[in-house]
C-alpha cells in the first residue's frame, strides 16, 4: 500500500511537471493576459495637433520647391496712375503689388493677401525696415490661437521670411514668406506677403516713409500687359 502511495504521488508530480512546462512553452508563444486587469492604465489618448496658424508657415526644409505662375512672377508692366514714382500700391483682389516706376510703367510682384474678413484697406507708409526679423505675434492673433509663440527670432524658418516692412502704427507688414505656394491666394491675417526673393528686390527699392496705398476688394482692374 505504501509503495503504491509513493508511485502515485511520483505519477501526479511527474503530470504536474510536464503540464507546467506545456504551459510555459504556450505563454512564450502568446501574449499573457494580466492578472489583474483592473489595475491597467487609461489608454493614452492623443490631441490632434492644432492648426497652424496662417501667417505662421513651416519652415522650408518641410517644403519641395515650387515655382510661382508666370502672372505672379516680378515683372515690368504697365501702369496708368497718379500716384508719384516710389509709391506702392497694393492690388488686394487681384493679389498684385505694384512698385510705381512713372512713365506709364510699374515693377508688379505677386502677393498673399487677407482671408475672408482679413482685408482692409487705406493709406499707410513704411514705419520701419528689417531684414530677417523677429515675429513677435500681436495679441490679436494671441486671442485667436493662444499656443503661438509669443516670440520667435529671425531665420529662414520664421514666418515673416527674409525682410519686412512695418505699415505705420498697424499690426500689418509686407514682408517675406517661407511658404511660396500662398502666393496668389487670400491667407494671412491682413499681412502682405511676396516670396522672399522678391520681398528683398522690394525692400531695396523703397525707404522709410514711402506711401502705401491699399486698395478694397471691390476695385478689380484686368491684368495690364508686361512691358518688354
């Protein structure tokens, strides 16, 4: 009796064993459940980011290269106004701003302009000049999209580009951009924009003081022919 005793405690240790390592080996091959599932986290939950502002654009690095449209290219065309030579004139419908040369003629450059609600229109003058500057978003925009920057220094990177132009006491400038594809289009909020090649042309054309002239989107002009 003994004996039989001792065999089957060694059958049920030897069972036991083997069933611990078929155990093993099949939690190798499959994920194990936890053993207590109600101590598991919260699954991480992730904010879509937000929008981008539309005046602050990636850098160029984020960007493929991209040529403007021949109508939107710096050119030389002509220009009936009474506006004197060295005024700027900013065509706001028809994304065009026109450097006033006299004789008849201008130097044009395409531009981005106001969205939807963002125009305005007047006379300003150039209140300052910098090259590669500092953005510095006006409390405005702060209201709308308070996760900008509240500063952001000067490079290929910033929004405002390679130059700007200070409109008066405004919160508006002409100024460069790292997002060449908004050329044509109504985006900023009030800001002009050209290409950076073409805002450093401009910026060496004109001088503290020069007269801004801001056309209303209602006053459309067809496209004047290019002086060659």
């Amino acid at each position: 009796m003994l004996k039989l005793n001792a065999f089957s405690r060694t059958a049920a240790f030897a069972a036991f064993a083997i069933g611990a390592i078929a155990f093993s080996g099949s939690a190798a091959a499959a994920p194990q459940a936890p053993l207590f599932p109600f101590f598991l986290a919260p699954p991480t939950q992730y904010a879509p980011p937000p929008a981008v502002e539309e005046d602050a654009t990636p850098a160029p690095e984020s960007r493929g290269t991209f040529e403007l449209p021949a109508r939107l290219r710096r050119q030389v065309v002509s220009y009936q106004t009474r506006e004197a030579p060295g005024t700027i004139i900013i065509d706001t419908p028809n994304t065009y701003l026109y450097l006033v040369l006299g004789g008849g003629q201008a130097m044009r450059y395409g531009i981005g302009v106001g969205r939807d609600g963002f125009t305005w229109s007047g006379i300003q003058s150039i209140s300052k000049k910098a090259e590669w500057p500092d953005w510095v978003p006006p409390p405005e925009m702060i209201a709308r999209q308070p996760y900008l920057p509240r500063h952001m220094a000067g490079g290929p990177g910033n929004p405002l580009g390679a130059r700007a132009m200070y409109l008066g006491g405004t919160v508006y400038r002409i100024h460069g951009t790292n997002a060449p594809e908004t050329i044509g289009t109504h985006v900023s909020s009030g800001c002009i924009r050209l290409t950076n090649e073409d805002v450093s042309d401009l910026y060496s054309r004109v001088n503290v003081g020069t007269k801004v002239v801001v056309l209303p989107m209602t006053e459309r002009r067809a496209d004047l022919s290019i002086t060659r």
